[in-house]
C-alpha cells in the first residue's frame, strides 16, 4: 500500500502555464468590447430603418464600417475564448477536440462571411 501525500499526488499536474495568457486575452477583449458595444448600438441604430441605398451609403463611410468590423472581430474571437473554456472544462475525450474545432471552425466562418458581406457593402 502506497501512502502519497497530497503534494505527491500533485506533482506534475501543476500548472499548464497558460493561465495568465487566457487572463489578459479575456480581459484586453472585455474591455475593447465595453467600448464596442455602445458604439456599435449607435451605428446600427442610425442605420435602422432606412432604404437599401441608404444602408449602403451609411456604411460606406469609414467609421460605420470600422466599428463593425472591430465588434464582429472582437466579439467572436471572445466569445471562441469564452466557448473553449467551457469545453475543456466540461467535455473529455475524443469529443472535446472535435467540438474545439467545431467551434473553432465556426466562429472563423462567421467572421469571414461578416467580413465579405460587408467588404460588399462598403465597395
């Protein structure tokens, strides 16, 4: 019978290292996005309402167009952090690698179609 104490059972299962990296990514985005948000509500809510030619010419504009860009950028990039920490937290195995790049795969789709869609409204 093998008696191990506690640090024993712990030795290398330390600390992946990476634990502050995810901190500051999840922080710096956070806080782009508390400024993103609002300004993306504002954009959008200008731009609510009116005909095709005139979406497309509000768009045109550069400002418009950066801050969307920036919010969809952002906001999915956070929410693929947000969705891979719940992943390895709850899911084991096989299926936990298919469903990060699952999700991987999915959030970098969205973001290239936003980004089409609107690289053919502003051109």
């Amino acid at each position: 019978m093998r008696f191990l104490t506690d640090r024993k059972r712990a030795v290398g299962m330390g600390s992946a290292r990476e634990g502050t990296h995810h901190h500051w990514q999840h922080l710096v985005s956070s806080i782009l996005l508390q400024v993103l948000i609002p300004l993306f509500v504002f954009t959008f809510a200008y731009s609510l309402g009116g005909t095709q030619e005139e979406v497309v010419a509000y768009y045109a504009r550069p400002f418009p167009l950066i801050v969307t860009v920036l919010t969809l950028i952002v906001g999915m990039l956070h929410l693929l952090r947000e969705v891979h920490e719940a992943i390895e937290d709850y899911v084991h195995g096989t299926a936990q690698k298919l469903a990060l790049v699952a999700t991987q795969g999915f959030a970098y789709t969205v973001i290239a179609v936003g980004l089409i869609a609107l690289a053919k409204i502003a051109l």
